[in-house]
C-alpha cells in the first residue's frame, strides 16, 4: 500500500527538536522523503499499525501533528510533481552495474 505521511512537530523547545527527530527517522525507516516534513511509504498493512503506534508514542497530541493518507491504488495517476522532483520509485524498474 502507498501512504503519504505528512507532519508539524513543534520546534520552539529542545524537547519538541528531539521529538521532530524522531518522527523523521521512523518515517525514514520506512519510506522516502519528498518534502522537508512529507514522507511516500511503500509498505504492508501491518507495517502501517506499527508506524502509527511509535508515532503516537512519540509526539504531543497538544503541540503536534501527523497525518496519513491512503493514497489507494493506481496512485501514481493522482500524483502531479511540479518543479524539481528527484523522488525514487521503488516500483520501477532498476539497473545494477
């Protein structure tokens, strides 16, 4: 399944800069940056619930947010890039030397 992550974590504090850390380096391990705070994941279902879980035990619900879209299939029709676009797909084809 293809999920978009997008997310704004306070910054003002140390404790919210470590939070912003955090958050990235799940959505990292997971997916692909696109955007400073925009993250396009490829991943299983089960893979989703553990992503929601660590996120929602990192982040303060009173000073942060994250939201997840389902992009669905046949996402890459929906999907429009305008400007400098240096995103990887993984569903394509790939070439090793």
């Amino acid at each position: 399944m293809q999920v978009l992550i997008t997310y704004d974590v306070e910054t003002v504090t140390s404790e919210g800069r470590k939070r912003l850390r955090q958050v990235a380096k799940i959505c990292t391990d997971y997916g692909q940056r696109v955007q400073n705070s925009v993250f396009e994941l490829n991943i299983y279902p089960k893979d989703l619930v553990n992503i929601k879980n660590k996120l929602q035990n990192i982040i303060n619900p009173e000073k942060d947010s994250i939201r997840i879209y389902n992009m669905g299939k046949n996402w890459e029709r929906r999907v429009e890039s305008l400007g400098k676009d240096e995103t990887y797909n993984p569903e394509s084809d790939l070439l090793m030397l």
